[in-house]
C-alpha cells in the first residue's frame, strides 16, 4: 500500500464498449463496471483555464489514481465514473510518471473528470 492509499476512496467506473452495425443499424454494446481507488479534489481555476473553451463552464473534479482510465478520444468514448451520486465523464489526464525508485515519488495520473450531460 502506498502512503497516499489513505487519501483515495473506493470508485466504479464504467468502461465504455463499442458498439457495431447490425442490419444497418449502430447497436451499442453495454458497460463494464470496474472497481479504483481515487483522490477526489475539487478543480480549481487555474485548472479549469487548462480545459478546452466550451468545458469551463461544467462541473469538474480532479482525480488521482494509480489506474490507467480511458479518456475522450477520437472514435473512442471515454469511461465514466459516478462520483457523489452523479455521472461524470473522464475528459483529460496528466500522467505523473517519475523515476519512483530515485526520487521516492508515487507514479500516478490525474484526471479530470467532467459531469455527463447525455445527447437525446
């Protein structure tokens, strides 16, 4: 266990599968519930200034976690976590690899995690 275990709680987040064309028609294939552990921290301005233009504006939080967790990308969507009872949707990272054997600093990510709003 690392020395900042004590500050992570337990999270789901769900992985988004693909879907495919079945008779002409996109069908999305289901969830995949996996269980982290995270920091949640709330952003803070300076951070939110980081973001793309049209995400200022959203709900935010800042998660670090030693798990690797898929982000929006092109043609891939990006996983989702519920934190508080709300969906959120996993927008940026910031990998912190360092040479942990050197310097004694725990390899982590920080994502930033951005309420869902769903398409109708």
């Amino acid at each position: 266990m690392t020395p900042f275990e004590i500050f992570r709680v337990p999270l789901t987040i769900f992985r988004q599968n693909t879907g495919s064309y079945i008779n002409g028609f996109w069908v999305q294939v289901g969830e995949i519930p996996l269980q982290i552990t995270a920091s949640i921290q709330p952003t803070s301005g300076e951070e939110m200034l980081s973001l793309p233009e049209a995400r200022r504006n959203k709900k935010t939080y800042a998660l670090f976690t030693s798990t690797k967790i898929n982000l929006l990308l092109p043609l891939k969507n990006p996983d989702q976590i519920n934190i508080f009872g709300e969906r959120y949707e996993i927008i940026q990272v910031e990998p912190w690899q360092n040479n942990a054997v050197i310097f004694g600093i725990v390899n982590h990510y920080k994502f930033y995690a951005q309420k869902f709003e769903a398409i109708n």
